[in-house]
C-alpha cells in the first residue's frame, strides 16, 4: 500500500529567478520495502529536490502562484 502526504513547509523558501517562494513536500510511503538502486534523477537545473529512503521518497517542490 502506498500513502501519500503534501505539507506546506513553513520558514523554509526556495529562489527562482531571483523570486522566493514557499516549499510544498510530497512524501510517498511504503509498507513493505522497495528497490530504489534503479531509480535515477539527476538535472543540475531541476528546481526541486528528491530524496530516496527504502521506504519513502520525498519530493520537495517550489509553490509557485504566478
């Protein structure tokens, strides 16, 4: 089973552009344990950042309201 979470981080703030905005991190969880040794992403110029745990990836994304 998968479980999912968004959370709004508070005081914390990514610049793009030369604009600040927010941070949103969506976290998506497992029950059981997942191979994560395929999974691969890399672009210096991603504005997001992605972290891998065997039973979480988190992806933590600007909020960008324009």
């Amino acid at each position: 089973m998968l479980t999912t979470s968004v959370i709004l981080k508070i005081g914390e703030y990514i610049r793009i552009d030369g604009k600040k905005h927010s941070i949103i991190t969506v976290e998506v969880f497992s029950n059981i344990e997942c191979s994560i040794k395929d999974f691969n992403y890399k672009d210096e110029n991603a504005s997001f950042i992605i972290t891998k745990d065997e039973d979480k990836i988190t992806i933590d994304l600007p909020l960008i309201l324009d």
